[in-house]
C-alpha cells in the first residue's frame, strides 16, 4: 500500500549522492541546489500540513532551507531526507509555539462548509482540518507517514523517539482521524 | 486482536498470514470493522493521492537568493581547492531541477570526490584537532586546582626516620637517622603509597624499639636496625640511600645526601596546585620542626579522586510507569572518607497507559448531515475523553461500545547535582557510603540522598549496590510525547554501579 508518488526527485547512485553531500558540507551552492530540488517539495508538503497555515509555512519552509545551508557541516552520512526533515519539524514546532502564544482562535467555518463542495475536495478539506486538531506530536507522525511516505525507522529518527512509540503515535492519529472525519467519511460514501 | 490495530498494519502492510486470515474474517463478520476499514483506506487514499504541490515561487526565489548571498564558513583554502567540477553546477541548476543536470554533471560529483580526497580529510583533521585541543583544555582545567596532587610533584623524594626507637643505638653511634631513601621523578599517588609503607615501618620500628631498649644486647641492634631499612627499601621499591654498616646514615645532613638543596629545589619544575603552593619549604620547615618519624619530600595530603557512575530503576514512583536514571560523577577526597564532587545524569520516564474509553457510535439521525459545531464538538469530547461520564442507560439515542486504547510514553529529562559522599562504615573490602546531592535538572531543583555499599573488585575499582531516595520534579502525564503536567514527588530506586578510586 505504501504510495511514492511523492518521492519524484530523481534517485543518484550511492557514489553520486556522497560526492553531493560532500561538496553540500563544504558549502558548494550548485549542491545545495541539487538537494533543495530534490527534497523541496516534500519539505513545503510537510509544513504546509504540519502548520496548516499557508503564510506560517511559507515561513518555515524558507527557515528550513537556509538552517539546512548553515548547519550543512552537521550533516553526518548521506541520509539528507531524514537530516532535513528533522530541521524542518524543529521549525515547524517553533512555528507552532509561536502560533499557541498568539491565540489563534479556532476556524469557525469548519463544520458549516462543504455541502456545496465536490466530495473529494470536501475530504481533502477536512482532512486539512482535522489534521489542525490533532496533537502536534501525532500530526507528525502521521504526516511523515501518510504524505511523505516515510518508514517508521524514519519518523523514529526524525522525532527522535523509539521505533515503537513511533508505531504507537501513528496508529493513534489514524483512530483519531477516522474518528474526527468520521461524519464526512460516511457522507463520501 | 483489536480491529483498529488490524487496520492500522494492513495499511502498513505488516499483516502476517495469521493476522491476514484473522482480519478478513472479521471484516466479514463485522459491520463495524468493515465500516472502520472503509474509512481508514478512504482517508489513507485522500492523504497519499495528495494534490501535486508546488513551492511557491516567490518563496523559492527567497530562498535561493538567500543561499547565493550568503557567507560561506569554510576557509579560502577549501575554496580555492574546490574543484572546477562544482563551479559550473549552479548555473546548470537554473535550469530548472535535478533533473535539468546531465549524467556527466552527476557523474562529475564522483570524480570531485576522488580527485579532492586532500581537500576534504582538512575539515575532519581540523575537527580532530579541536577535539584533542578540547580534551587537553578540559585536563588542564581539573589539574591546575590539584596538579600536583596527582600529577608528577618534582624529581626528588626523601624519607628520614628518626631515631627515637632504640636510645641506645643511638647514643651508641651518634646517628640521628636511621633510613633515607631517594627516588627519581615520582607521582604523587606513588609518593603516599611509599610515604603510608613508611609509617608502616615506621610503627613496627619503634615497636622493635621498645622491645631493644628493654631486652636486646646491642650487637643484635646492629643486626636489626638494617632489616628494617632493607624492609623498607622492599617495601617501597625505592633506592637506598647513604645507609652505612650499621644501617644508619652518616652526619652527613639528610639535604646534601638525597639532594635536597636550594639550588636543587630551585632546579626543580613542579607542577604547583592552588592549595599547596610551596610543598618543597613546607617539607624542609617540616624537617626542621621535628625530626622523629618524619619524611621529606612534597607535601602531598592524602588526597583521592573518585569516578563514580551508576544506573537505577525505580521501586516505587508517583507514577505509573518506571523512572530510571542513569549517572556519572566525579568527586575528589578532602578527607580520608568523604569525597565531594560533580554527578551528571538523566533520567528517563516510561509508563504505558490502557484507557478503557466508552465510545459513542454515531447517532443514526446524523447520517447524511454535516453536524453543527455544537454537536460535532459534543460527540468529539464524548469518544475522546478518557473515560465518558455519561452512561449508556442516560442516552435513548446512541448505542456504546467499550474501546482500549494503549499509550506509551517516554520522556528524558538531563539534571546536574553536587553531592557529598562519605565512608560511614568500613570492614575488609566492603565499606557502606552515604552520599547526598542536590542539583538542578531541565524541570527544576532535586535532591537525593543515597545509601550505597560499596565492594572493592581490584586495586581501586568498587562495585557499589545501594538504593536512592530522590525528591525531584517528574512528569504526571504524558500525551502523545507532550509532557502534560509536572510536580514534585519522591522516586526510591535501587541502584547499581561501579566506583573507581585514584
């Protein structure tokens, strides 16, 4: 079942990707370019879903990719995608505290919507939606596994958790997404 | 097994051929299950099937505009050693992507990396150089206030016993001193052992003394007198000095005869601690002051280092789950049984919860229809709550159904304490030490005392086992990794760990 279609970045042969990484650590911008096209995507993908606010995304996609060129000579090994990504959830969560500390008041609109809408894109909405409602530490791992297709090897590594735990959350934020969308599930079908 | 975790690992596709067979057969006897399985796979589906996203590009112009202004950190000697490979790439990237890049591009990366193997092992030679530096800074830092305690004291050692044991022998052949010995450069550990076998003597000299004045002819003085200073030497594996026939030292003075003298002194680097300046005049003053059962040579205290570390597990803790902590520290001797010193640790918090939840199932009028706001947040605080205060019995129009929920937590917390530690009971190898700290961790102030004995294996290496009171800041509740809420509380723990005196 594990989709892709998100992964479009071409892949590199192991001896291409060290020799990207090592001219990235050492601050080479053509390589830099190289990896922001290849993970780009994915990373605006991330915040956009673990913010849910498009201007607060934009803001910690930008964040990401320049820590991503300051910290380059942190990077260790050729794993870039886990690497990255656990700068751009450190932002997110940032962004978050940021967001919690100016009381931004829940989106009246959510439940009075949709009925004029397509089912798809309706589902699409609230799953955005619900998403916002769930805990961040479930929506994080739910969101590397379900949009980004990460294993759970990944997720552990980039939370920073057990693989265990990892399992646990996300098999939690998909009973309380099934449980929030529940009522626009059955609507669908 | 739960529906809900079928599910989640036929999405994941971590089904094994029991579970496959034991999940159809429930999808095929249960409507809920199938229902349940219905939404999982539709909203799996919405979220992998994901619109094509696009970074703005107003946002990716930012970014790289950023990335091309901005200063590099590298020095200009990677720069300039950065192959010409690497330097065309960016322009090629305004292309438009990775895969606006060639093979030959690509390939080009390789070929960077075999041809710059000197440029790139600079980087990691000057991270290993920073890391020795670091280390060597750190010593520095814990021997200048001891230095000499336990580094090299200076390049002379001289023991003198006086003569008090046997009046006779002494009267008989004007000698005041008995046994000198001298050795090389010495450390300061090596200078308390000799300095300890030397009292030891010491003491069975003097009582042989006694046992001379009273019985002993003084033809078999002269034959004891030099067992014991060839004992010494023995015992001590330094070389000796100026003994003559008899086993006494000539009048030459004790100074000239181990080299003690200023010019010598003055010649002699020493590593000074902050607490003992001088030990050189503090040992010649201390020559000078008595001159019975004394010893010449730097004036080193009997003084220890200790390395602890050690890990525990909770007994009994405020909640449900294990605390365990595991620790380092180091403290230093200030008298012969209590040591202060620094501890490190963290401390880990695990707990695995089950809620039985009440769940309501969806009211049947609500099919078809959005639910208002009032009544979505209604049912959400119903099925999530923990545990559901109304009954089944008050509700004519849902039905219930009973859900376990299982939740592990775990959270680490690191802490930093002072503590003080010392020997309150000592028999053979074993000894029972007391040590209470305090400190400050990421949640706040602690505090513990703890009671350890401690088992010495060999040379001064101790397994200790004990138990630990703490009273420190813990985490109550932990939700999906957030820590919820913290007090203060008592944690007992047993605990074991080794102990390494120096």
């Amino acid at each position: 079942m594990r989709g892709t279609t998100h992964h479009t970045a071409p892949t590199l042969n192991d001896e291409q990707l060290v020799a990207l990484v090592i001219a990235f650590r050492d601050g080479d911008r053509g390589a830099f370019r190289a990896l922001y096209d290849m993970f780009s995507t994915a990373v605006y993908r991330f915040c956009r879903h673990m913010i849910g606010d498009e201007a607060m995304a934009k803001d910690a996609f930008q964040e990401t990719f320049i820590r991503m060129f300051e910290h380059r000579q942190e990077l260790r090994g050729t794993n870039v995608r886990s690497w990255l990504f656990t700068i751009s959830r450190r932002v997110c969560l940032n962004h978050l505290r940021s967001r919690r500390a100016a009381h931004i008041s829940f989106d009246e609109t959510f439940h009075a919507q949709g009925e004029h809408q397509q089912s798809d894109v309706l589902l699409k909405e609230q799953i955005e939606r619900a998403l916002d409602q769930l805990p961040v530490a479930l929506r994080e791992a739910l969101v590397l596994r379900e949009y980004e297709g990460h294993s759970y090897l990944e997720i552990a590594a980039i939370v920073g958790i057990d693989l265990s735990l990892a399992k646990v959350r996300v098999y939690r934020a998909r009973l309380m997404m099934r449980k929030l969308l529940a009522t626009v599930a059955q609507q669908i079908r | 097994m739960i529906p809900d975790v079928l599910i989640s690992k036929y999405l994941d596709g971590d089904l094994s051929l029991e579970e496959d067979v034991e999940f159809r057969a429930m999808l095929a006897a249960d409507p809920n299950a199938r229902e349940a399985f219905d939404s999982a796979v539709l909203l799996h589906i919405a979220m992998r099937c994901e619109d094509v996203t696009t970074v703005p590009s107003d946002v990716e112009e930012s970014v790289l505009a950023f990335i091309a202004n901005a200063p590099l950190t590298v020095c200009a000697q990677d720069q300039s050693m950065r192959s010409s490979s690497f330097r065309g790439l960016h322009s090629n990237s305004q292309r438009g992507g990775l895969s606006a890049y060639t093979d030959t591009d690509l390939l080009s990366f390789g070929r960077g990396l075999k041809t710059r193997g000197a440029a790139h092992a600079a980087p990691v030679v000057r991270s290993g150089v920073r890391r020795v530096m670091a280390a060597a800074a750190m010593l520095l830092v814990l021997a200048l206030p001891f230095g000499d305690q336990f580094l090299g004291v200076g390049d002379f050692l001289a023991l003198n016993y006086g003569s008090q044991p046997s009046k006779s022998s002494v009267q008989s052949t004007g000698n005041a001193d008995l046994v000198s010995i001298k050795a090389g450069k010495v450390l300061a550990s090596e200078f308390r052992r000799v300095a300890n076998e030397f009292r030891r003597v010491a003491s069975e000299f003097r009582h042989a003394g006694n046992e001379i004045d009273h019985n002993i002819s003084s033809t078999e003085i002269e034959r004891i007198v030099p067992s014991f200073a060839d004992q010494l030497v023995q015992r001590t594996g330094f070389e000796s000095l100026d003994l003559d026939a008899n086993g006494t030292t000539s009048n030459t003075s004790i100074e000239t005869a181990v080299g003690n003298s200023a010019e010598d002194r003055s010649a002699t680097p020493s590593l000074h601690s902050l607490f003992s300046s001088n030990d050189l005049v503090s040992a010649k003053n201390q020559r000078d002051g008595e001159s019975q059962n004394t010893f010449f040579g730097p004036d080193v205290p009997n003084i220890e280092m200790l390395v602890t570390t050690s890990y525990s597990q909770s007994v009994t803790a405020p909640t449900k789950g294990a605390v365990t902590t595991i620790s380092a520290g180091f403290g230093y001797g200030v008298t012969t049984n209590t040591f202060v010193g620094m501890e490190m640790g963290s401390t880990q918090y695990t707990s695995t919860t089950e809620i039985l939840a009440l769940v309501r199932e969806p009211a049947v009028s609500s099919v078809g229809v959005v639910p208002t706001r009032a009544a979505f947040d209604a049912d959400r605080m119903t099925s999530f709550s923990k545990v559901t205060h109304e009954s089944p019995n008050e509700s004519s129009k849902s039905n219930y159904r009973t859900e376990a929920l299982t939740s592990f937590s775990s959270e680490g917390t690191v802490w930093g304490a002072a503590f003080i530690q010392h020997s309150v009971l000592k028999t053979g190898i074993v000894s029972l030490n007391g040590r209470l700290g305090a400190g400050v961790g990421e949640d706040g102030m602690l505090t513990y005392g703890r009671m350890q004995a401690e088992c010495n294996i060999v040379a001064g290496v101790s397994l200790t086992v004990g138990a630990e009171a703490r009273y420190s800041p813990f985490r109550t509740g932990v939700i999906g990794g957030q820590p919820m809420a913290r007090t203060y509380g008592t944690v007992i723990s047993a605990l074991y760990g080794l102990q390494v005196r120096l």
